[in-house]
C-alpha cells in the first residue's frame, strides 16, 4: 500500500508542478516549493520528537517503499546516475530510521521502567 502511494505521488508530480507553474509562474512555485519542503521538515522534527520509535519507523517504510518505486524504474541501459543516487539515499535513510527505531526503544523502556524520572 505504501509502495502504490509512493508511485502515485511520484506520478502526479508532473501534474502537480504544471498547474502550480501555469497557475502563479514559476518564481512564486519555486517558493511554494521551498516553503513546503521547509514545512514539511518542521512537522518531520516535531514528529521524531513527539515518538522517535514511530518516526523511526516510519522512516523505514517510506525508504523502502521509494526504493521499490525507483528500483521498479530502472532498465539496465538508461540507469541514470540520480537513480543510483536516490537508491544510496534509500539505504541511509533506512540507517537513519532503524537507529531511531533503537534510540526511541530504549527511550520508551527507559520510561516504562522509571517514569517517576520523567515526570518533573
């Protein structure tokens, strides 16, 4: 499931991008652009603060469910080289989410062991 909405939001992209250019120019969708990607890492930090382990998680499966798009895309002779790019990418995020994963763990026992230490 999360594979299929990774390849429709890949897919809708370009629809997406003409409209917003056609509808305010492209300056001003260059700074939409922007600004949502700003947005988008604020809400990303709130998120891995509120619940690392579930941020962590959630890392894994958008990792990996990006690698299937980009993987399901490439041909052995017209394999560029963002592709490859995107794939290492993949694979760190991946990293990244499996230590979140780890870290909000043992944050959560920590809590579900002492949670006196935390209430002050």
């Amino acid at each position: 499931m999360t594979a299929t909405a990774v390849h429709y939001a890949f897919t809708w992209r370009e629809d997406i991008l003409d409209r917003l250019y056609k509808t305010v120019g492209p300056h001003v969708a260059h700074a939409v652009i922007v600004l949502s990607v700003g947005l988008a890492g604020l809400i990303a930090y709130i998120f891995k603060k509120v619940n690392q382990l579930l941020y962590g998680l959630s890392e894994v499966v958008f990792a990996g469910a990006s690698a299937v798009h980009v993987a399901g895309s490439l041909t052995a002779r017209d394999a560029m080289v963002t592709q490859w790019a995107a794939l290492i990418g993949f694979a760190y995020l991946i990293s990244r989410g499996l230590g979140n994963i780890s870290e909000g763990a043992e944050k959560l026992a920590d809590f579900l062991t002492r949670p006196m230490k935390h209430i002050e």
